[in-house]
C-alpha cells in the first residue's frame, strides 16, 4: 500500500491511497466506514480499482476543515499501522 500525505485541496483535507488490488481497496473502504460512523462523519470518497481517494470536510461547519476532519484522518492513518 503506498499513500500520499493529508494535504488541503479545495478546501478539503484530502489523501490518495493505493492498494495491491480492489479486493484490498474495498476491505480498507469497509474499515474507514465503521470509523467513520462511529465518529458520525461522513467523507467524500472514490474508488477507481486499488485506489481510494478520502476528502473530508465537516458540513457543520460550512465546509470548512475543522478538528472533525483531522481526527478522522489520524484514525484512518492508524488502520494502516495496525
């Protein structure tokens, strides 16, 4: 798996990351997904075969990237050590 860093993009704190295959890109997908809910946040995302593109924003907050934003980010960083 290779990553790009967190970067701001259009406003958005936004990550590309490549997997071997999409059965892995879809099982990482899954993973952020039950993050993701339980931290009621919700990212924009895409998948094109073993790429997952994540850009997140909170709409609360007029679309700004707020504390929201970076701790989901820190915790899908961590699926990715772990």
């Amino acid at each position: 798996m290779s990553a790009t860093a967190w970067t701001i993009v259009e406003g958005k704190l936004c990550r590309t990351f490549k997997f071997k295959d999409f059965s892995e890109a879809f099982a990482f997908m899954t993973r952020v997904g039950f993050l993701a809910e339980k931290q009621n946040h919700h990212p924009d995302w895409s998948n094109v075969y073993n790429s997952v593109h994540i850009a997140l924003n909170t709409h609360d907050a007029g679309g700004a990237v707020t504390e929201k934003d970076h701790k989901l980010a820190a915790a899908i960083d961590k699926l990715l050590v772990g």
